[in-house]
C-alpha cells in the first residue's frame, strides 16, 4: 500500500509532502498510485497547463522562474515539473537543477519538481501527464511543464499542456531550420528569449515568415514575444500572450480543436504500452531468462524478433 | 507480401532500391518485413556503426558529411542514417535534409536516409536499429547514425552505436551543463565542432574537467577532437579517435565492455513494446471503440487507469 499519509483528501488540501510522495511513487512506478490517481482524476481539469520548451540554452529555466514569479504576484500559485531527458546512469537532475528547486521551494505557493526518465520501462510521459494531474487536483492555479524540447518524447510531453510555449534566441540563423518543423508546429506562443542579443530582428523575421507559411487547422496566429528573462523583461506581455491562447480556447467550446481528444488518446497509449510491458515482463519470463535471451542475441545466436515471438508466446497473445 | 523484388539476396547484393524499400517497410511497421529482417539478421555484425549526436547548431550534418567523404577516400562504402525528431503534422525530414540527401546519393558508395518518428506506435528506436541491420546487411563499411541527442529516444539510438560521437561548439558555457549528464556519459569520442570560434580553450577545459571527473567502467578516456567540419579541418583525426575506440573494443575481445548485451537487452524491449501495443489494438478493440474511449477520458467521464485496465482484461492479460 501507499503511504497512508498520502490520500485524496491530503492532495486535494495542497499538503506539499503528500504531493511530493505521490509524484515520487509515480516517478518510481509504484503500483499502489493508480487507485489514488483514479480518484483524483474527477478533480483535475481547473489548472492551466503550460509546456514550455526550447533548445539548451534558450534560458528556459530563467524564464520558467520570471513567469512563476509573475503568476506569484497576482497572487496565484504555481506548480513547476522540470522534465529532464537526464543520465541513464545516475538516474537523477542536474545540480543546478537541484539547487533551484531548494531556492523556489521556500514560497508555499510554488512547488517545483524535476521529473527524469528512469529505468528500462522509461514511461516519462505518462510520469509526467501524472504529475500534472496530481498538482492540478492540489489547485495550483498554473501548472508549468519545462522541458528540452527537441526529442520526440519532449515534443510529446509538451504537446499535452492546454498553452505551448516554445523558447528561441536571438542569432539562431539556421538553427530555427534545425530545431524543425516538430517542435515549431507546436507552438502556440513564440518567445525570443534573450533578446538584447544581436540578431534578434533577424531571428523575428524568420520566425515570423515561418509561422505566415504554417496555417494552422484552428485560425489561431501565435504571438512572437521577446523577452530577457534574467531581467524579468518582457514577462507580462509573455503572460498575456499565454492568457491569450487561453481565452482563444476558452471561447472555442469544450475541446473546440479536438486537443483534449487527442491528448487524451495519446495518454491511454502510453499507459496500455507502460502496463503490457510491465504484465509482460512479469508474467512472460523471469530476469534471468530475458538476460540470457539478451545474451544470445548479442552474440547473434537468435534473432531479436524470434526472442520477441516467443515472449508473446508465453503470454498466449501471440 | 513484402515487395518481391526485395529478397535476402537483394540486400546481401547491396541493391540500393531493396534497400530503400526494406527501409521504408520498417518505417511504415509492415508486418511482412520481419521475415527478411530474421534471414538478415546473422549476417550482421561486419559494419562499424558510429552514432553521432549533440545540439542543433552543433554542425552535426556537415560533419558527418566531411565524415563520409573522408571514409569514401578510404575507399570505404559508407551508410548514413538521419534520425529527424520530425513534425507530428507533416510526418517527414525538413526540404535541408532531402537536398542533401540527393547530393550524397549520386555516389554509389553512400547510402544515405532520413528516418522520423511516426504516428501513435512510435518506435523510432527500433526502427533505427532495423535500419542499421539492413545496411550493415548490404555490406557497408561504415554505418553513420546521426540524431539530435537532447531528447531520451535520441540518446538511446546513439547509444546502439559501436562508437558515439558527441559535438559540442565553442561558447557553448554554461550549456555544457545543459546539455545534461546524460549525453556526456555516453560519448566515447567528443568533437568540439565549429572550432574556430571564440571559447574554444574554455570549452576544451570545462569538457576535460567534466571527463576528469566521470569515471568509465571500461577505463576509456575519451579523446577530444577539434573540427571545423565545413572545411574539412580535424576529420582525418575524428576517424582517427574513432577508430581507436574501435580497436579498444576489439582488443577487449567480444562485448568485453557487456555492451552488446545492453543494446540486445534494450533492443528485445524495444521491439516487445511495439508488438504488446500492436496486438493489443488489434485484438482489444476497435479504432473507433478507441476514439470513444478517448472521448470519454478527454471529457473526464472516465479516467485513464480505468480505461487500460478495460482493454487489458479484454485481452486476457490484466
């Protein structure tokens, strides 16, 4: 079972504690959250996700922190997951990441986490879909989803927020081609961080001659913001802008561009893949059978698909 | 039916259009390809794959290019495979890569293909490594897999690799830390790219402070290579590097480091997601009972939990 501190009510309260364990057994693939995830999902749906994203170095977190701090002072309470692709080998956030989060935590109104992918069973955007469900039923007013957006698994993270926000820097050039359709489709709000820098008039019209080409299905036409996040600059026209998008929707009827729908089948995706997995693993071979079969793949004695046949198989869904 | 013209021998001759057809079932998820990729699978194992990975803007592609070029004096047969994050709308490489694609492809000794992750299945990992049987099937030297490796799924394709290369650029600061644990731990050969530029002593130091610190458990220390890829500069040192991690390997006798058992172990896994997920939606229930479903979670009438577990124990399997 569960810790018995964590419960419903307990979440449903804001109890800090109790979120921070329901978000670690989600983080560590506890079986025992399903039942209490089940009875929080009636009560989420008030919160107003964001997704921010952007390349390393776009200075993502500064401005995660400035538009926290500006929610802080209309008085509404902000919850941060910090999505980290992260080490396969130390399994853990980056000291940086660490220290900001100590830094942040000291206001009751904000509850910042870093999330990273763990393990062989990976699942880091159920994990994270997870998270913001827990944080949304405990009533922060703005849930905000920060990753670095331009693996797939980011792109997909980011996609489930209601408000999308992808990050750039003056001086791209080229790299506004680099970073990809993918990650360019998805943005709802554009933000030129940094823009003190040179080149910022370039990377604007570039930006803007991208997005001109790119009709979206929905007629909205994202906002271009430049910002210096370290100086707080630019923040509330950041804010308005998301805001903005929000209204847009608001206004467009329950789930008036089919978003929800398929956030909601890309979730259902990921939890079916997460539990055949796990039910496979558990019911198809032990850990020393798959290591050996690994083996023998390795040195080339069996094919990865026969081993793969024969798990199922074993499973009698072959 | 696969294509009949693609057969075992078609690929084992090194046609370039079986090859492009067997690459395109992999990515498309035909069922019929898996019957190929067994028969092909135990003549893999001759090319030398190299992963190369690192930020947008790092001068990835240039450098895999004067990469090629370099292997192609050497009269080696090289084939490259470009793994594109890609748009979830439009589903393809950007217009950049396809021209590059066609100038590359008029030499006989280069086979070179974009790859993107496509729909709900995903499974660009797999994928890739499928891809990368057939080219070493068909008999390339050198197999090339290039990704941009900030998110999980592109660290672990390059981490398939014989030999991952990671590029980082001068002045890149702080962002060495930003680019996170996780891609620094699996480079076994580090390029400062773009080298030229200012920071590149400091980007040297930071990276050999962060190497220094970071212990191997195969006791490699990887070198750091300095390249300007657009002029061809530091190549010839880069396949030197390379090849040297290769000969450690060799040296080590087979899978002295277990890495191949990693890769096998993760490749099994891989591949069992994919066909849980499949067989699961087609045995468990229909598109649209799936949409309705989705409908239901979007409006939260049901939660997701609720939803998996409905469609596990209609296969049997909850």
């Amino acid at each position: 079972m569960l810790n018995g501190q964590v419960t419903l009510a307990s979440i449903l309260s804001g109890d800090k504690r109790s979120i921070a364990r329901a978000i670690s057994a989600i983080e560590d693939d506890d079986p025992n959250i399903t039942g209490l995830l089940k009875q929080i999902f009636p009560t989420t749906g008030n919160a107003l996700v964001i997704g921010i994203t952007g390349a390393p170095g776009s200075g993502k977190s500064t401005l995660v922190d400035a538009l926290a701090a500006h929610y802080r002072t209309a008085n509404e309470t902000v919850g941060i997951i910090a999505v980290d692709p992260s080490s396969p080998f130390t399994g853990g956030a980056i000291l940086g990441d660490r220290i900001r989060m100590q830094a942040m935590s000291t206001d009751p109104g904000v509850f910042i986490r870093s999330m990273a992918a763990r393990g062989h069973l990976g699942g880091l955007a159920r994990a994270t879909t997870d998270a913001v469900a827990v944080l949304d039923a405990a009533r922060y007013d703005k849930i905000i989803v920060e990753t670095v957006g331009v693996g797939q698994d980011e792109i997909d993270i980011v996609k489930t927020a209601d408000v999308t926000v992808v990050v750039l820097v003056p001086g791209m050039g080229d790299d506004i081609q680099a970073i990809k359709a993918g990650i360019m489709e998805i943005g709802d709000v554009f933000v030129i961080n940094k823009s003190d820098r040179e080149g910022v008039l370039r990377t604007e019209k570039e930006l803007e001659a991208m997005l001109s080409i790119a009709q979206r299905p929905d007629g909205w036409t994202p906002p271009i913001v430049k910002t210096i996040a370290i100086r707080s600059s630019g923040i509330d026209e950041l804010a308005g802008a998301i805001g903005g998008y929000a209204e847009f929707l608001k206004a467009g009827g329950p789930d008036a561009n089919g978003r929800r729908t398929a956030v909601a089948e890309h979730r259902i995706m990921e939890l079916l893949r997460d539990q055949l997995l796990r039910r496979a693993l558990e019911k198809g071979l032990t850990q020393s059978e798959f290591k050996s079969m690994a083996r023998m793949v390795a040195e080339r004695r069996q094919d990865p698909y026969s081993a793969v046949e024969e798990i199922l198989a074993r499973l009698g869904i072959l």
